[in-house]
C-alpha cells in the first residue's frame, strides 16, 4: 500500500503539533501495537543531513492516532522555506513501513 499524504505547515518559533490517524485500507484504525514511529524533515530528499527529527507519541496503539511536535526552541532554528518528511513505522519483526509523507511549509517569525 503507497504511503499517505499530509502537507504540514509549521510556524517559525512556535510550538508545533499535529495530530494524525491512521487507518487501515478497511476503514479500521492502524494498530501500532509493539511498533516504533520514527519521522524526520530534510531540506529535500537528497539531504544528507537531517533539518529536524519529529517527536512522536502515541496515545492508544489500538486507535492508530500519533501526535507529531517540535518545541519551539527547535523550530526557531528551522530556516523558512519549503522541506519534506516522511513516517515511517518498524514493527516488531524489523520491517520497515512509510507510512505518511509529504512537504512542510515553514513561515518565517516575524516577533522574536
């Protein structure tokens, strides 16, 4: 199954958080269940170097809901512009799942 869509769009010196649910193709929610959810941002796909790495938490593993945050502290060093991000889940047997991509819009702090 392709990895879902999602732009993100993260304000320069804020508190950033979002929720995502994710679903199975029948509707139902994604167990994350003994699963560990890493997502990171690059300034593209050909970055070597990571712009930031995403905390994760998850609330209830059988309602596959995840909170993705970044304190402000570490967006206020994120450089505005246009960046991308992937999700990806490792489950219990080491398999490695994109699960959720797309780009991250970030807006310029004016008052700092």
């Amino acid at each position: 199954m392709p990895a879902g869509y999602q732009e993100l769009f993260l304000e320069q010196g804020s508190n950033f958080n979002t929720s995502v649910a994710l679903d199975e193709a029948d509707g139902s929610p994604f167990q994350l269940v003994d699963c560990e959810v890493k997502a990171v941002m690059k300034k593209s796909y050909y970055s070597s170097s990571t712009t930031a790495e995403f905390v994760i938490e998850i609330n209830d593993p059988t309602e596959g809901i995840l909170i993705l945050s970044l304190p402000y502290a570490n967006t206020a060093n994120i450089p505005a512009g246009r960046y991308v991000y992937d999700l990806e889940l490792i489950n219990g047997e080491s398999i490695v799942t994109r699960i959720l991509e797309g780009i991250v819009t970030v807006t310029p702090e004016v008052t700092r």
